[in-house]
C-alpha cells in the first residue's frame, strides 16, 4: 500500500481531511525515523516495532511473540 491510499483510507476512518491524514502520516513516519537514527526502537502497539542498527528491521508482534495462532 503506497502512502495516498494509506492516507485516503486513514482520512475515511478518522473523518478528516485527506491533506489532515496525510500530515499525521508524515508525523509518524518522521517519528519512527528519528527513533531509529537516535538508536531507539520505535513500537507500533498492536503491530510491530521498529529495530535500529546497521540495516533496519521491522518485527511484526506475531513473529516477535511467537504465537502459535500465526505460525504456517
């Protein structure tokens, strides 16, 4: 999913403007990227995080855990 239908989809759901959602989603991503360079993982709760280091890593919470449920 590529940033304008993140944004779309994030502006029907919130009930904001399109250019609002796209905002926020800057904001978050900005976030995220200087958690990373300050070498700090960034959590999005209830999907994932991210790791820094030489190569960043993106875990979602299933492979994290481990869960049985999301196991192939």
């Amino acid at each position: 999913m590529r940033k304008p239908e993140l944004a779309r989809r994030l502006a029907k759901t919130s009930r904001v403007s399109k250019a609002e959602a796209a905002d926020q989603l800057d904001r978050v991503v900005h976030q995220i990227v200087s958690s990373l360079r300050r070498g700090r993982r960034a959590r999005l709760p209830g999907l994932g995080e991210f790791k820094p280091g030489t190569r960043w890593e993106f875990r979602f919470d299933a492979e994290r855990e481990g869960r049985a449920d999301d196991k192939g």
